[in-house]
C-alpha cells in the first residue's frame, strides 16, 4: 500500500515539473539565451578594448592619426548599436 501512495506522489512531482517548465525545450532554449547573452558580453568587451588601444595610441603623422579617428568613429557606432 505505501509503494502504492509513494508512487502517485512521484507522478505528481513529475507532472508538477512538466507544468513549472515551458515544455521539453525549455532547457534548450534558456541554455541559448545564456550562450547569446555571453557572445554579446564578449563582443562588447572586445570592442571596449579596441577603443581603448586606439585611445592610447600617439602619433604626429596626420593620415595615421585620420585613420585612428575612422576606426575609433566605428568602433563607438557599433558599441551603441549593442
């Protein structure tokens, strides 16, 4: 008789769990989410960093300093498109 109790609190526990998640994929996608979330961390990290190389890079020469300009120009447009 307790197998019997035992094992309907079982099924109620599983069938509680199925209804707590938003179905099998839930898992899958929430692992996405994290990973998605985690590339866009790393990408605005990296862009971060290449702003702050090309801030403190120093130089006389005229088209160099254009270019680091340019680059510093994208480099911030894409940093706010994040």
């Amino acid at each position: 008789m307790a197998r019997g109790w035992e094992s309907k609190s079982v099924e109620e526990q599983v069938e509680q769990k199925a209804q707590s998640s938003d179905g099998p994929n839930a898992d899958a996608r929430r692992a996405e989410e994290t990973a998605a979330k985690a590339a866009k961390a790393r990408q605005r990290q990296e862009l971060e960093l290449q702003r702050e190389r090309i801030l403190d890079e120093r130089t006389s020469n005229p088209v160099r300093r254009a270019a680091l300009a340019a680059a510093l120009t994208e480099i911030e447009g894409k940093l706010n498109a994040l």
